[in-house]
C-alpha cells in the first residue's frame, strides 16, 4: 500500500517504495511529535473505582514480561521517547516493579520517569521507588471522605492509607506530586476547593480531570470546575507553567478560614476541550498492545509480534505504522464501547 502523508503533516517523508518513513522523529499521523510512553505493568487492581474497572475478579493476564518490557523501552527510546509513565492497574502489584524501574532508569535516552498509583502501597514504597529513580508522582484521590472514598473506589480503599502515602512522598522529596482528581456529578463536586487546599498542604497539585465513558457516572464539564472552584473559595489565575501534554495549570490561591494557601491547580478537559491538540503520548497496555489513542479502537500487538520473533527493527516499524495511523480526534464522545477500560489502557 502506498503511504500518503496526512493533510498538515509535516514529518519525514516516505521511502521510494511509498512505504511509511523508517527514520526521523516519532510523529502520528497528524504530524504530533510522539516522546512521552504510558507503560501499564499490569491489569490487576486492588481497587475498584467504578469509572475504571468492570466489577468482578481480575483478568488472567499475561503482561509483558520483565525483559519484554526493558526491550519495548529500549525501542521507544530510539525512537525519541524520553518519558515513561508506569501505570496499570495498580502497578504497585507487579512484584518486579523496583527491578523494572531500574531497567528504565537504565535506558539510554529516558530522561523521566513517573509512576501513577491509587497510593495504597505508597508509605512503604515511597522512599523505594524514589531510590530505584522514579522522578514524578501521580497519586489518584477524589474525595477526602473515607465513606464516599470505598463508595467510588471499593472497601479496599482506605482515606488514612492513601493519606500517609501521599506523606511519606512529600517526605522522601518526590520533585514532582499530582493528586488525580476524577470529577463525577453528584459525588465530589462539592469537595473540590478541599482537595485543591488538601494538595497544596503537601506542595502538591491538584489536578481535576473529565471522567470518561468506561463506566457509569456523568462527567463534569471543565468549564464549571473552574466556576465550583471559585465558589468553593479558590481564585484562578492564568499561569504560565504547561503540563506535559494536553493537561494545562492555573495558579490558585484560597483564604479561607483566615489562611491564605496557594498553588498550582491542573486540568484535563478530556471531553470538552482541545484535549488531543497537544497529545504527546503513546500507550502499551497490560496485554502489551500498542495504543496509539486512549480513546481509540486500533491496537498494534506488539507482545505476539516479540513473541513470533520479531528484530528491534520490526517492532520499530510496528510502532512507526501504529502512529502514523492515528485520528485527529479520540472517538470518547461515541461512548466507551469496544474501548479497552481504563483498567487495561493504564489511563
Ligand atoms: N491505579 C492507578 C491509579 O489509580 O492511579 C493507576 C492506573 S489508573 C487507570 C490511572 C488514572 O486514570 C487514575 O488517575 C484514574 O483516576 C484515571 N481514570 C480511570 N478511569 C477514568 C475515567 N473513566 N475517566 C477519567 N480518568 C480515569
Ligand atoms: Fe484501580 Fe486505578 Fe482503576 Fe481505581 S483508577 S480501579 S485504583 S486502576
């Protein structure tokens, strides 16, 4: 098939033959540069928030094992990744999740690595996975109720656990906390100026993220989270400090009760705003299935095609034609169906 360069796509040209490009930076196929891999350890959760994953027991997996994924890293990183996010499931499941770490830091190339947790595990492995060179933490936390807490995310969850997780990160000196912050109509809008106040206690950022369509719930457009913030006492200014990708800051201040606190708030107006415009990412799922949307139904099987024997070259080109496949926009609005959930995807 011969290969045509997208309308605004201004990447490496195709070879002579009309295939896709072999060289040059990662682009998709609307000419986005692609340096950023969300790498989902496992499938398995400890948690079952009920926007994220199907009631029941965990799949059987069979996720990437650990030099699978050390060599799927090495590829990307010649391809011009530079940052990886480990997520899951929970990655803090996966029993060689310090050793994995390593073979990232290890990487040529990885400049960053971040991890995102429900943070149940997190006061004993704070200090661990900042050692094994994790950089950057995400930490998931909707409400600071622990009944609503077990309401959204199953009786596993535990406010106080959570809670010294996210201290002991502040503790050990992580450069970089997020508190994950899903809004969901009639379960947490009430809460988010807490939650911006909560995050800043710990020099961290709240950031307040659209639920999308992988469960049941109704989101909250980004636009009233900004105005429930300003009623709940948080004043919003335009900041200049960029998330990595489509999520973006504003710089929030609060006096409530007399105490003046400030700090940056994020968000990620995954369903009503230019969401995809800035996408820099690239996903491998549990099932070690490229994506090269989180919202789209393409998948490139890259666990069979190491498996059957495939050379670095070969999973090159796989992830190449993958990203030079991609829409302009996720199909979110279409509903979740035939989407993997977000359980599998690592969000
Ligand atoms: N278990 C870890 C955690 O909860 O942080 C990592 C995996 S989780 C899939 C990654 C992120 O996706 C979390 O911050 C979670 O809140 C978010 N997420 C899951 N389902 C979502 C949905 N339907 N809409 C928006 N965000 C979602
Ligand atoms: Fe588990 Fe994270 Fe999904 Fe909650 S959001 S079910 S903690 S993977």
């Amino acid at each position: 098939m011969i290969w045509t360069a997208p309308i605004g796509y201004n990447g490496p040209v195709s070879q002579p033959d009309g295939a896709p490009p072999v060289n040059g930076p990662l682009l998709d196929g609307q000419g986005r540069k692609i340096q950023y891999l969300r790498l989902s350890l496992t499938d398995r959760c400890n948690f079952r928030c009920s926007y994220c994953a199907p009631m029941g027991p965990d799949r059987q997996e069979d996720p990437l094992t650990r030099p699978e994924l050390a060599r799927v890293v090495g590829v990307f990183a010649r391809l011009g990744i530079r940052r990886v996010r480990l997520t899951g499931g929970e990655p803090t499941l996966r029993r060689e999740l310090l050793d994995i770490v390593r073979d990232v830091r290890a990487t040529p190339g990885i400049e960053e690595i971040a991890l995102t947790t429900n943070g149940h595990a997190l006061a004993t492995h704070a200090l661990l996975l900042r050692e094994a060179g994790v950089t950057r933490l995400n930490v998931s936390l909707d409400t600071l109720d622990p009944q609503k807490l077990q309401r959204i995310s199953g009786r596993a969850a535990t406010l106080e656990r959570i809670v010294s997780g996210i201290e002991a990160a502040f503790r050990v000196g992580f450069a970089s906390v997020k508190l994950n912050v899903v809004v969901v109509r009639g379960e947490n809008e009430d809460e988010l100026g807490n939650l911006a106040r909560f995050a800043w206690r710990f020099g961290a950022t709240a950031r307040f993220i659209e639920l999308m369509p992988f469960g049941p719930g109704k989101p909250v457009p980004t636009a009233e989270v900004k105005r429930l913030l300003e009623a709940q006492g948080i004043r919003l200014e335009p900041d200049a400090t960029r998330g990595w990708g489509p999520a973006y800051h504003m710089r929030g201040s609060s006096a409530v009760g007399g105490e003046a606190t400030s700090g940056l708030v994020g968000f990620i107006g995954a369903m009503t705003e230019n969401f995809c415009d800035g996408c820099n990412r690239v996903r491998v799922g549990a099932d070690g299935s490229l994506r090269a949307c989180l919202g789209g139904r393409d998948r490139a099987p890259l666990r069979e095609l190491i498996r059957a024997g495939a050379s670095d070259e070969e999973i090159a080109a796989a992830v190449r034609a993958a990203l030079l496949a991609k829409g302009e926009k996720h199909e979110m609005p279409r509903g979740g169906s035939g989407l993997l959930p977000m359980i599998g995807s690592g969000g």
